[in-house]
C-alpha cells in the first residue's frame, strides 16, 4: 500500500484551509493524506512588527527544516511569504491558482467617512505591521497613524471590531478563503493598479524535497503554468531587492493580451516616499530588464499639470520628496449657472466632482423618497458623500462604454438624471436607451485666456477641455517632453493637436506619478 502524502502547514486558520485545500485536490487524484501542524517563529512573536524581527523566513523556516528532515513530504505556503531562492535541497513542485491578489480595507463603523479616500476618517489609526502596506497608504493618506498589528486574520479582525483600530489592511485573498463574518464592519476591495500587491499575494506554493521525484510527479498534476508565469516576474522583482517581508515592494504582473502589464511600488524604508513604474513585458528576462532601467530612471526636473494644487496632494508631495518642479494650474473656468429640474427620473448620476458642486450649489431641496444616486469612480463619490447620505452606485474607472455597461445593470428599467458640463461629450450617456437618460447643463466650461506655460520636461493633461485651452494660448510641447494624460478622452484630444500621450488606466494622481516614474 502506497504510504499517505504528510501534510506540513502552520496552526493558523489560514493556513490550516490551505493545507485542507491541498488535501482536497490529492483526494480528486485518489492519493491519500495527512496534515502535520507545525510551529513556526512569525507564529510565536506576536509583540513585533514584520520589519523589526531578525531573520528571514519568519513563517516557514521550521516547515523547511522538517521537510529536509522528511518529517513531511508537502509543505503549504502562502507563496508571498516564502524567500526569493529555495533553501538547498527544496524546490516549489507547483503553484495552485490565484485568488483575488488586492488589499482589503477594513473601516469600523465609527471611523467610518465616504467623503474622505478610501472612506474613513481623518487622522484615523490604521492597522498594518507590513512594510509594504506602510509605505503605500501613508502615500495615500498622510494624515493617518500607522500602528503595528499581529495575529492571525480572524484575531486582528477582532482587534478591529474591538475598536483597537479605526482600520486595518489584509490581503483579500485570506478573507475570501475563510468566508468571515464582517457584519458591521465596512470591507473596501482596493485596486491592484492602486496599492501595489506583494509578490505572489494570493498564490499558494506547494513546497517539496527537490530529490522526491514521487511527490514531484503528484505536483506536477495540480500546477497552474499561467500563474507561474506571471509570478515569477513579480518575485524576479523582488529577488532583485534580496528581499523578503521586511523590504517596502509591492509587483503585480497581469497577462493581458500576448504581454504582462506589470506593476512595481518600491522604496529603501517604509517612511520614504513610494516610487512607482509601470510596464509592458513578454518575458520574464524583458520584465527584469525594463525594470532594472526604470528603478534608477532620472525623473523629470520640470512638470506642468492642468489643476490647481493643493499642499497634500500626492504629486505635490512627490515632488518634494524626489526634488522636481511641479508647476499645477487649471486652464479652465467652471461657472455655475440657473436650470431647472425635469420631472420624473429615478436616479443622478454624477460623472465629474464639478457636476456634483454646480448641481447641489442651486438644489437644496431634499429630494424624493427612493432617489438613487451614482457617481463615476472614487474621486466624485467623495465629493457627492458631502451632499447625500448613501451612494447607490460607484462605477470603477474605466473606459464610458464599460461604465455604461456597468451602470446599465443597476439601472435596469430606472431613468437616469445626469449632471454635467454645458460641453460634455455624454460618451456614458451614448451607450444607454436614449428614453432612460435626462442629460442636464449645469455648468459652464470657459478658458483662461493668456494662459501661458512655461516649457516642462513633462505635461500632465487632466481634461479635454484643458488640452483645448493650453494650445489656445498658442503654448507648444517639445518632441522631447513626457506627456501624460488623465484618460482616453484627453488623450484623443492631445491627438487631435499631433500629440502623443501615455494614458493612465486609473485616475488619481498615484496612477500619474507612476507615468511620471516609467
């Protein structure tokens, strides 16, 4: 009788679904199985943070050390947590599928905020003790108080609902694998083009003896070759750092037609400010190599972007933080002006923040009972939150035919009110029934005249409207200079002027530092 396949894996509840995950799948091949818990380092020291525990390999070493011993024959591995290179005589025999690789935000009621990012309250306590975490939402929020937090997931959602935190980061994979209660908690899901993920978040690695050819031949049934593609540019990335738990670098690689779109946020100490860079790549060789370029990459000395600035605004902080001239001015007017409210709509639906301000500046009315309300992407539904109490509908960034599509599901058989400029192009409003959409000028869109900018190294275009007024004012872009813009509308409008631009795939300013960077 062949003997059963042993099982090594850490006691906690995570863990312990992994390893029972694994033995469901030897159970589909007829293989029989045991589980053996063991006890690692990262289990035992609960008082430190990642970053302050010496050592790599906090969560696996003893699990290695028992399969070298052959003491199991399987190791289960959260893959991110395992070091670059393999310790002498193992090997990772297969990788399973991905979970979703984002962060999870978790908010406790009473922090709870929607007009503030990512919808919790200013100055609020975050729970984190990864590095990586650190480093990117205090990019994001530098008005919060970061505190180290340990324990297994179920624990530090306790410790979250106990009000110890107005907040915590985990990874989304692990709350979706055990299925827990989050009843009066708010869960926010953030986009991995946002918060960079670790390496490998949301893979498991299934470890073995690299002479057990037995067990290797078993692996090599359930591994998945699409995810260990793209995984092992991510941990490429990263074993170009040396790095393990403890070094602030986030890599998400994302198959996308016959190329990875790869994603990189990476800084010498969690309190510096994050560099981020984005790229396409074939190969893990390609990736590795475009990268080595754009991590020492020399930033633009002088950038221009069509807004107006305020101090805590990210790019403005980048720039401090990385020495360039960042030079912001709107180069359009928004003027509010008089209009009346149609009868018989069921929701608003808000596609700028400038819509929501010249809307709610004349309605002060409270409105019907049932009234829905939706905005396009996180930026104005914060500024709607300011005005209304819940928000039916935030569509995700994206292209207006794929909002269209979205918002149409929610939409069902409702008519739509929408806001908007008095020379909006209507792209959502396009791809929905003419007889379920009530477009409505609320404000009017002028260019400052004489608006005259002086030469950058690069440009960053955050409207049509603004593309149109900058070369209104007869100023001109060298071939030489970097030019960016906020969305494909803007981009086709830099077009239309003999002008390319690399568009970013999310709007916010971090989307736009990272074109900076690449």
């Amino acid at each position: 009788m062949t003997k059963p396949v042993i099982i090594g894996s850490r006691g906690s509840d995570l863990a312990l679904w992994q390893a029972n995950f694994f033995q469901a799948s030897l159970n589909e091949l007829g293989i029989a199985s045991e589980i053996k818990i063991i006890s690692t380092k990262g289990d035992r020291i609960q008082h430190l943070s990642f970053d302050k525990i010496e050592g790599k390999g906090f969560f696996t070493k003893e699990i290695e050390e028992s399969l070298l011993n052959e003491e199991i024959d399987v190791a289960i591995h959260s893959h991110k947590d395992l070091e670059t290179r393999s310790p002498e005589g193992l090997t990772i025999g297969a990788v399973s599928y991905r979970e979703t690789p984002t962060e999870l935000l978790l908010v406790h009621k009473s922090a709870i905020d929607p007009s503030m990012p990512f919808g919790f309250k200013r100055g609020a306590v975050v729970g984190t003790s990864s590095a990586r975490r650190k480093s990117q939402i205090k990019d994001l929020r530098p008005d919060i108080t970061l505190k180290d937090i340990r324990g297994n997931v179920p624990t530090r959602i306790e410790k979250l609902k106990s009000g110890d935190f107005d907040a915590i980061l985990l990874a989304t994979a692990g709350v979706k694998r055990l299925k827990l209660d989050l009843v009066g908690i708010s869960a926010k899901e953030i986009d991995a083009r946002l918060f960079i993920p670790a390496p490998a978040q949301g893979v498991l690695a299934f470890q073995c003896r690299a002479t057990d050819e037995r067990i290797k031949a078993i692996l090599l049934k359930l591994h998945n070759r699409e995810v260990q593609a793209a995984i092992d540019i991510e941990r490429g990335i990263l074993s170009s750092f040396g790095g393990g738990c403890q070094i602030p670098i986030g890599v998400h690689a994302e198959k996308q037609e016959n190329h990875f779109v790869v994603r990189a946020s990476f800084a010498n100490d969690w309190s510096d400010f994050t560099r981020r860079v984005r790229f396409k790549a074939d190969s893990i060789s390609e990736a590795l190599s475009h990268f080595q370029k754009l991590k020492t990459k020399p930033l633009p000395k002088s950038v221009f972007i069509s807004k107006a600035l305020e101090s805590d605004d990210l790019l403005e902080r980048a720039s401090k933080s990385f020495g360039f001239q960042l030079y912001g001015k709107a180069l359009i007017k928004i003027t509010p002006f008089e209009f009346e409210l149609p009868d018989n709509f069921d929701w608003i639906f808000f596609s700028s923040s400038n819509g929501v301000k010249a809307f709610f500046d004349q309605v002060k009315n409270a409105f019907p009972a049932g009234l829905k309300f939706g905005a396009y992407g996180e930026a104005t539904a914060q500024t709607l939150a300011q005005y209304v109490s819940q928000i039916d509908f935030v569509a995700s960034p994206g292209q207006p035919n794929n909002v269209a599509f979205e918002f149409k599901n929610v939409l069902k058989e409702d008519v739509a009110l929408f806001p908007s400029s008095d020379i909006s192009m209507n792209s959502i409003q396009r791809d929905l029934a003419p007889n379920q959409c009530i477009t409505l000028s609320v404000y009017k869109t002028t260019e400052v005249h004489d608006s005259r900018i002086d030469p950058c190294e690069a440009y960053i275009f955050t409207s049509p409207s603004n593309v149109r007024a900058f070369h209104n004012s007869s100023n001109e872009i060298s071939s030489l200079s970097k030019v960016i813009a906020i969305g494909t509308s803007t981009a086709n409008a830099l077009s239309a002027f003999g002008i390319n631009a690399e568009i970013a795939d999310y709007p916010h300013d971090a989307e736009l530092f990272t074109l900076l960077c690449s």
